[in-house]
C-alpha cells in the first residue's frame, strides 16, 4: 500500500524555520499502531493522518512516541495540503473532526487561521521541582489542561533557558512551557516536551492556546503577536475570543511524495 505524504513547514515563510510536519493522506482506514510506526519513522514533532473520505474530514497527531489531543502546526500543515492539492474537499473553510472537537482553518492574510478552543491557565502553588529543573524561581506557575505554564519577567531569560529534561520527565503533564514578555511582540516563549519525545518543539500551536488568554489578560488587549524562541523559531498572531483562541501563521511546503506501507 502506498501513501500519500507532505512535509510542511509550519508558521514559517521560508524553509528550514518553523515547525516541520509531516501529513499523510488516508483514503481508507489504518491502524494505530501503523499510524505510531509511521510517526516514529517520521521523527518530526508531530505527524498528521487526515481521513479525506471522512466527513467532516477526519484528522489525528502523533509525535515519534505517542498520539496526542491537539497539535496546531500540523493541524496548519494539513489545511495548507489540503487547500493546495486538493481544493475540491477544502473549499473556503476546513473543518476537522478531532479528539478536540471540531477544528476549523480559513484562508487570511497572515497565510492560514486557526480556529480553536480555549485553555485557560489556572495558577498553582509552586512545586520545588520546577525550580530544579529550571534553575531559577518562575514568577507564576499555572497549569492548562495538557501543559505547566512558567511565567518570566524577560525575554533574555527564556533564551538562556536550560531545563533539566531528565528531571522535566517527572511533572504530571505533557510538558512545560516558559514565557515573558518579548522585546519585539507582546510574548515569546519556549516549549519542553521530552515525555512525548520532543526535546524542545520548534513552534507549539496548541500551547497558544493557553499562552494567548493568559496574556490577553495580563495585556488588557485581545490581539497579540507571539514569537516561539526555538532554534528554528517562529511567529503567530494570536487572537482571544470568548472560548476560541485564532491563531494564525504562513507555512511552506518542503515536499510531496509517497510512502509504501508492505
């Protein structure tokens, strides 16, 4: 059997920035553990299945170790095949059926928009571990609904950032993110994932959903543009509104091919 397969640059408007992912086009079903294998095998951040004999079109993540709820820039990726090469399915809107609920991506001026709910940090007490593994005390801790948000008080700090990964392993969540206000946009930040097999993720469109309403709030304002500090780094304007946060990025794709599944 073969497959169809893209890589896409995400939140990116050149190559080789952004965050790589990988989209593989299902026109009949496949089995988890064949979608893990094909993840692993990817070894991108993230690799999406997207069901286009589905409707609404099916899509699913996984990262080279494990699936996961919600993943923005392969979410991003996929809209971009799917308006590329085949429009007919796409029209003018995207709307994906996922294990977040319905997930929509429209066309705009920053290239793509992503459509989805919010995740409302809560603060919480201070666990010593968090000061192990990032050396220094944060000024606020909170907790969304898959990820610790550490707050900083400058950008400098996010950048010189070196967690511990092996002590990161143990918080009770799918990783953590750090952030503080940026020089140059409203936020930047960084996103530590190693339970998932990500070390450090490029640029992290699921964590905008926590990032932009607790920055919305601490800003008084509504829009805001985001800069991840990654190696490959990346950029995303940010909207909150009511329970959905709009987050939205260019992307480029890298290539178009096929893979044989024997």
């Amino acid at each position: 059997m073969k497959l169809k397969m893209y890589q896409v640059d995400a939140f990116a408007d050149k190559l080789f920035s952004g965050n790589p992912a990988a989209v593989v086009i299902l026109e009949s079903p496949l089995e988890d553990n064949v979608m893990q294998s094909i993840a692993s095998e990817n070894n991108l951040s993230e690799t999406a299945f997207v069901s286009i004999k589905e409707s609404p079109i099916s899509i699913r993540w996984f990262t080279p170790s494990i699936e996961v709820d919600l993943c923005g820039h392969a979410t991003l990726a996929s809209a971009r095949i799917l308006f590329d090469y085949y429009p007919s399915l796409a029209g003018e809107e995207i709307n994906f059926d996922s294990r977040s609920g319905t997930l929509k991506v429209t066309k705009c001026v920053d290239g793509l928009c992503l459509n989805f709910p919010v995740d409302q940090p809560v603060l919480t007490a201070l666990d010593p571990l968090f000061i192990r593994i990032l050396d220094i005390e944060p000024l606020k801790l909170l907790r969304g609904k898959d990820d610790f948000l550490a707050v900083f008080e400058n950008q400098k700090q996010i950048e010189d950032m070196q967690p511990c990964l092996a002590l990161l392993k143990k918080i009770n969540a799918r990783g953590l993110v750090i952030s503080a206000p940026g020089n140059e946009v409203d936020f930047v930040s960084r996103c530590f994932y190693p339970e998932a097999g990500i070390e450090e993720d490029p640029v992290t469109g699921s964590a905008h959903t926590m990032l932009t309403p607790y920055w919305a709030n601490e800003f008084d304002k509504d829009q805001l543009q985001a800069h991840q500090l990654s190696k490959r780094g990346g950029k995303l304007n940010c909207k909150l509104a009511n329970d959905r946060v709009y987050i939205s990025g260019d992307s480029v794709i890298y290539f178009e091919g096929a893979i044989s599944i024997i």
